[in-house]
C-alpha cells in the first residue's frame, strides 16, 4: 500500500467575499502559494503576466482571475473554484466576487461551503458590502465565519484598529445567527497570518487562518434525524428475457435527510402510502442502512404508485405538505420580484409553478430592519415573500434541513435562474389521508 | 469518526451520481462526451453507478481528431461494449470533407476544429444535454464553470452570464436548438480521479503507463514520433521511457519520463508533481485565454 494518500481526509468546503479590492483574489492566491500547492507552470505563468500587467511584481490574484475581462479590469466577476490539500485536510475554495451587481454569485459560494471568509479592509473598517456578507451567511446558515480584517500592514499592525473593527461587528453578530466567529489580523500581500504566523501581531495569540481551516470542528453538516429521500428517478430494467431483472423496480435518489434501514416503515408524501424498505441496492452490493447524502436505490415492499417528485420519509419526523408556503429570498435579477409574478419553483426533485402571493417585508441590510411591505424586492434585495404552488411541496423549515428547505425560481422563458429561497417551518404538522392505511 | 460519515471521493462520488440521475430525468435526449481517457472512465463507471441494474439510459458520443492515440480508440471502442452502451463517433475528418468544419491554410492541428464537429453532432442528434469530464482544477477558465454550463443555440458559453447555482438544485431549462453541457467531476482533482480508479480497480488505456517511445523535441515537450508531423533532420529524436499524463491530438501530447507502471505509481508521481496536469498540452499554452476562447465557441 502507498503512502500518497491516507484512506479518508475529510473535507472542508469555505467560501471567500468581500467587497472589490479587500484583496479576496490575492487571499487565495497567498493561501495556495505559501501552502505549496502551486506548480511551476501556474507560476511561470504568473510570471509571464506579471510583467505584462503587473509591473514586474507578481500578482496573487491573477491565479484565480481566470476570464480575460478579469484581468483587464482587475476584478472578479464570477465564482472561482480552487482545490488544495494539506496533510490533514481537503478544501475546496470558491471565491466570491463583492463587485455589488454580483451578490448573487456569493449566494452560488456560499450555499454549499461550512464555512465563510468575510474579508474587511482593515482601513475602511466595516462597510455595508461585510454586513451584506455576513448577513447572508447567516441566512444560508452557514455554520462557521471568519473575519479576515485583512490589510493590516497598511493601518500599521495596529492592535486598538483590529479591535474597534472587531468590536463594530460584534455589535451586529448577535442580530444574526452564526454561533462560531473568528477573527484574525492578516496581511494576505505579504502572508502574514495567512499560513506562517506573522512577527508583527504579537498582541495577536490566535492561529493563522490555514490553522483555523485544518483544525475548525466542522462535524456532521447533513441533517442524520427525519428520514428524506426525494425521488429522483424510477429504475426499471428493460431487459423482459432476463427473469434475474424483469420484476426489479426500484426507485433511485440522494438522501437529503436521515438514517434508512432494511425493514424500515416509510411513507410516499404527497399520496399518504406506507410501505417497508424491503432492500438498499447499490451497484456494490446490497446495503443494511443508507444515510445521508449517500445516493442509493430503493427497493419497496409494495409495488406503489412512486415517481420523481415523490418524496418517501421515515415517520420519526414529519415533513409539512403544502402549496401554500412563506421564504425568504435572495433576488438575483434585474427584472425585480413583484408580486402576482408566476415563476418555475424547483425543490428537491420537482419543478412546480409558484405564484408570488405577497412581499411581507425588506431586509434593510444597515440596520437588519424589516421594512413591511415593499412594492418589489429588485436585485440582491433580501426579504420574505408568501407563495402558492400548483402541487404541494413536501418540505422542512431551511433551518432543520437545507436540502428539503430549500428552492429556486427559475423564470419562464428566458429560464433564468432569478431566486434563491428558505423555506420557514411548517404551520401545521401533515394529516395525510391515507396515515393508517398500509397496503 | 462516526459510521454515519462519507470521506472525500464517497462525498465526490454521490455528488456526481445526483447529477446524472439529474440529468437522466429533465433531458430528453442527453448524452455522454467518452473519449477513452482517465475523466470519461470514471464518467461511465459513476454512470453504472447512478442507472444499474438498468442500462446506461444514454448513448456516448466521441468526436475523432483522427488524431488520436490509436491505443484510446481501441481502448474507447472495448470498453463501450463491455458496458453495452451505444457509442456515436463522429470524426473531423468528415466534417472536412462536407464543409462542416474548414480548416486554415496548412492549419495541421485538429484541436479547432473538433469544435464544428462537435456542434454538428449534437444538432445532427438532436441532444439536449453533452455530460463531459471536465474538472475545476484542470484550467482556470474552467475553474468559473457551473456543473450545468448553459450552451445558446450556437453552442456558445457565456461566461459573464451563467446561471447562479444554488445548493444542489440545478436548472435545466433549455428551450428548443439550446442545450446544456454537464460536469459531474467538476470538483475532483487530478488526484481523486486516480484514487477512484485505485478504489474501483477500473482499467485505463496502456499510454498511461510507462512505455517506450520514440519522441521528437519540441517547444520544451517530448511529443510523440507520427508520420502526422515527422521530425525534421534538425529536431532531436531519442528512444525515451514515457507515459502520459493527460491525452490530447498525438500531435500535441507531451510524453513525461516515468516508470510509473502501476495506479499506485502514478499516484505517488501525481503527488511529487510540480507542474500541472494540463502544462503538457501545447494546445492550452497558445495564450492566457486559450482555453477561454475555444470555450465560448463550443469546446468541451
């Protein structure tokens, strides 16, 4: 057996934001320089446009500035991947732009990322752009933040500074609901507290932020309580002369919640059917127990009625069943939100129409006020809004389960992708007709 | 560790299953880009994995440069019907040949024109969605590419313009003559690409092992001896011990020196490696935004 790679490293997925020229591309840049993980030709490469551009200095930040429009204008216009590892970790980096039209893109970032970087310019201090930030990590729920207060050569290592920062947004943090907050004086120009610890912040006692990324406890971010799996797609082997398959029908997903076992009673929602799981079947061989996000096939004890869009649940916990829902909302178009709009709403595994009933209220990002309701929500506007569907949804509240309370709207026609929505908690728990009828 | 925990490549792997099945059930007539190489093997594999015991419910697609390895044709052309799958090729020469795809004057490299044909391809069929292996870390152009890559109705990337991405919940939506380019390995390494075909003993094409070959000395590379473009009196000619490290056209495909003979080799040399996988391909180095600019006109 080699020793290139131990059999299981975990997986740290983080996000960066910030507003233009915090430095977030230069950031990332020091992180893969000063962490080896880039490779000669990246930075021949880096060299090559460093006299072209840079003025003969390398610049960290055309590493991830990949379209050409980026580099001439020096700025980040969409999210960028980045993959490194350490001995102790996987990361996968997505770098989101803070340009204001693009706020959207930090909601692509951030929604599928344990942890934020909200990178502050240690000489402007808090401005909006890091309460938007901070303030949508929070919404998506995003377990761990750091605050980057970035810059610091420039304030001269300043403690009194780094402390009026930190103390401006820890007047904030407890409007907001992030439970882990970090803060770490850096200079990501010339990689101090990035990897190795910097001389110049004795007074500063905490780890270096790839200290922090290798050692934060990101323990289980998948919801292991109430059984979910949306149907995805049906399996039905064609094969009628081959009696080992013909009468195989099962039923194909990722679970989005829970524990499954052999055995185990379920329900299908909308219908109301219980059945059992009579087998876990996987090209591996067959399972006992499935969790989440594993994606397996379902095989069940009764040949019932299931398709895509059908979601089948354990009945430790029940899921709301409604057409009538409340969310928040991200709004990612220039065409703004009103309502009486008619949208596309993909959730899970079913696309369904939604009509925008109400606009309940505004986010104001300043003061994390709601202003009750406004005419329209328009581009990077944050508020909730009300909704009726044409099929019900089968959902949790986005604060028990991101992946069953969650959607998007997509818009007809031009199929935009305009709306990024989060579900709030069920107001009634689910009386499906058929409860106690097993077949 | 709990027991209820997924490490790296299952994370990986249930990822990209989601997406096929994704993809299997909002087209309706999508395919799979096979060429053969290390990325589309896994494609396939990770295909078993999200239909069996059904049939892969669609066809694999290649477009040949006539430039390629012979050894990823035959390689290509095996395992296809091993997995019982229907494989389109589609070649360039042909499309040369019916105007489809028009060469420059003394343009010797197919890597342009592959594009033409592709797109001709997927008209020709008419499908709705191209799943390709594509990964992140390869380019940096491709490093801002969304798993569901929107193509307009000339095959075209817009890369100012894509649709946000959100949890895992991908918008499929293409009208009539659009369609969408799909990439489940998006987020896997070179690495992990060759830890899951360890994991899942998958057979690879002999040219990524250690071979001997006859190499011609050019720009900087080892690039392999073909009648395609023979060496010139002047060009250094060696018999060298190669393997390759990513596949393009014969013509363009730098050779590395290794013994690697094994995955477990070629693991262990991935991880001393100093240079990235694609700085063996001449045709990324062409400029900055090279593979940018074939991107936004149709590349894979």
């Amino acid at each position: 057996m080699s020793s290139s790679s131990p059999l299981t490293v975990d997986l740290l997925r983080f996000n960066t934001c910030g507003s233009v020229d915090d430095g977030k591309s230069t950031l990332i840049g020091r992180l893969l320089y000063d962490s080896k993980s880039l490779m000669e030709d990246q930075l021949e490469a880096l060299e090559r446009s460093a006299d072209l551009t840079g003025g003969g200095q390398i610049n960290l930040a055309n590493l991830t500035d990949g379209l050409r429009a980026e580099r001439e204008q020096g700025i980040t216009i969409d999210v960028a991947y980045r993959y490194f590892a350490t001995p102790r970790r996987k990361f996968i980096i997505a770098d989101t732009p803070g340009h204001v039209q693009y706020t959207r893109n930090m909601v692509t970032g951030a929604s599928t990322a344990n942890l934020s970087i909200v990178l502050v310019d240690a000489r402007l201090g808090v401005i909006e752009q890091s309460r938007r930030h901070t303030c949508i990590a929070s919404l998506l729920r995003i377990p761990h933040l750091v605050v980057a207060v970035n810059k610091m050569d420039l304030v001269g290592w300043s403690e009194e500074r780094f402390h009026e920062i930190r103390a401006n947004f820890e007047g904030f943090l407890p409007r907001l609901d992030i439970k882990d907050v970090k803060f770490i004086p850096m200079s990501a120009l010339n990689g101090d507290n990035v990897v190795d610890p910097s001389s110049h912040t004795p007074w500063y006692a905490g780890p270096t932020l790839l200290g922090h990324l290798e050692g934060v406890h990101i323990g289980s971010d998948w919801n292991l309580d109430g059984f979910r799996f949306p149907v995805q797609w049906v399996n039905r082997p064609n094969r009628p002369q081959d009696t080992q398959w013909h009468d195989f029908r099962g039923i194909s997903g990722q679970i989005a919640g829970g524990i499954i076992r052999v055995g185990q009673t379920v329900m299908i929602l909308p219908s109301g059917l219980k059945t059992t799981v009579q087998e876990i079947w996987t090209m591996d061989g067959p399972l006992e127990q499935a969790f989440c996000p594993q994606s397996i096939t379902l095989r069940l004890a009764h040949d019932v009625d299931v398709s895509r869009g059908d979601t089948v649940i354990g009945l430790s916990s029940m899921p709301g069943v409604s057409s009538e829902l409340r969310a928040r909302v991200c709004w990612m178009n220039t065409r703004p939100l009103q309502a009486g709009r008619k949208y596309f709403l993909k959730h899970t595994t079913q696309t369904v129409q939604a009509v925008v009933t109400s606009i309940e209220n505004r986010l104001n990002i300043s003061d994390f006020e709601a202003e009750i309701g406004p005419r329209e929500l328009t581009v990077n506007d944050l508020g909730e809004i009300r909704l009726r569907t044409s099929r019900p949804l089968v959902f949790d509240a986005y604060s028990v389960n991101r992946l069953t309370g969650s959607f998007i709207l997509i818009e007809p026609g031009s199929n935009q992708t305009v709306g990024a929505g989060m579900l709030f908690p069920p107001t009634e728990a689910i009386k499906p007709e058929y409860t106690d009828f097993a077949i | 560790m709990s027991i209820y925990h997924l490490d790296h490549l299952q994370y990986l792997e249930t990822e990209s299953i989601h997406i096929m099945r994704e993809v299997a059930a909002e087209f309706e007539r999508p395919t799979i880009l096979f060429s053969g190489g290390k990325d589309s093997i896994c494609l396939l594999r990770l295909a078993e994995k999200a239909f069996r015991p059904s049939e892969i419910p669609m066809p694999f697609l290649n477009v040949d440069t006539g430039h390629h390895f012979p050894e990823l044709n035959e390689f290509r052309d095996v395992r296809a019907a091993e997995l019982g799958g229907r494989l389109i090729v589609r070649k360039v020469e042909d499309a040369i040949a019916s105007g489809i795809a028009v060469p420059n004057p003394g343009e010797v490299s197919r890597n342009r024109l592959q594009i033409p044909t592709l797109l001709a391809a997927i008209e020709e069929f008419r499908f709705d969605c191209a799943i390709g292996g594509a990964r992140r870390d390869e380019e940096k152009a491709r490093a801002k590419e969304r798993f569901f890559s929107f193509r307009d109705s000339f095959g075209q990337w817009d890369p100012k313009n894509q649709r946000p991405e959100i949890w895992n919940l991908y918008n499929g939506r293409v009208n009539s003559g659009e369609h969408m380019r799909v990439f489940p390995l998006s987020n896997w390494t070179e690495m992990d690409v060759w830890e899951y075909i360890r994991r899942e003993n998958l057979a690879v094409p002999t040219i990524y092992f250690s071979h001997k070959r006859l190499c011609v000395r050019r720009q900087g590379q080892w690039l392999p001896v073909t009648s395609l473009v023979p060496p010139k009196p002047s060009e250094e000619v060696r018999e060298l011990v190669v393997r390759v490290r990513t596949i393009g056209d014969i013509i363009s495909t730098g050779m590395i020196e290794s013994p690697a003979n094994t995955v477990d080799d070629i693991l262990i040399e991935i991880a001393a490696a100093r240079v990235t996988e694609r700085g063996s391909r001449a045709d990324d180095k062409a400029s900055e935004a090279a593979m940018e600019d074939r991107k936004k006109q149709g590349y894979f």
